[in-house]
C-alpha cells in the first residue's frame, strides 16, 4: 500500500500537471496498475490497525 501523501502526489501529477499514468508511474517508481487504482478512488487510503480477537475457550 502506498502512503497518503503519494496517493495526493499521483492525484496532482495527473490533474495539475497533465502527466499519463505511464509517466507517473515512471517519476514516481511505482506501477502503472497501481497509479491507475488510485487514480479511480477518490479517497486516500487510510490504515486500519486490527486488533488480535482471542476466544474464550468452551468449557
């Protein structure tokens, strides 16, 4: 998963400066495929921190 402030930096590349998906991916190092799934969402992906659920066992 990339980081929020790259999800911001694919968004400006593409809208501000007009650059493809394919040099996007190329500046920034990443895959075209990923640079084309957050350009598509239009939230920033955010990190759920899941906490370990332990059952108590059946007596």
């Amino acid at each position: 998963m990339i980081e929020m402030a790259q999800f911001y930096n694919i968004k400006f590349l593409k809208e501000v400066e007009g650059l493809s998906q394919r040099q996007i991916a190329t500046k920034l190092g990443i895959s075209r495929k990923t640079v084309s799934k957050y350009l598509s969402q239009n939230a920033a992906p955010t990190t759920v921190l899941r906490k370990r659920v332990y059952s108590l066992p059946i007596w």
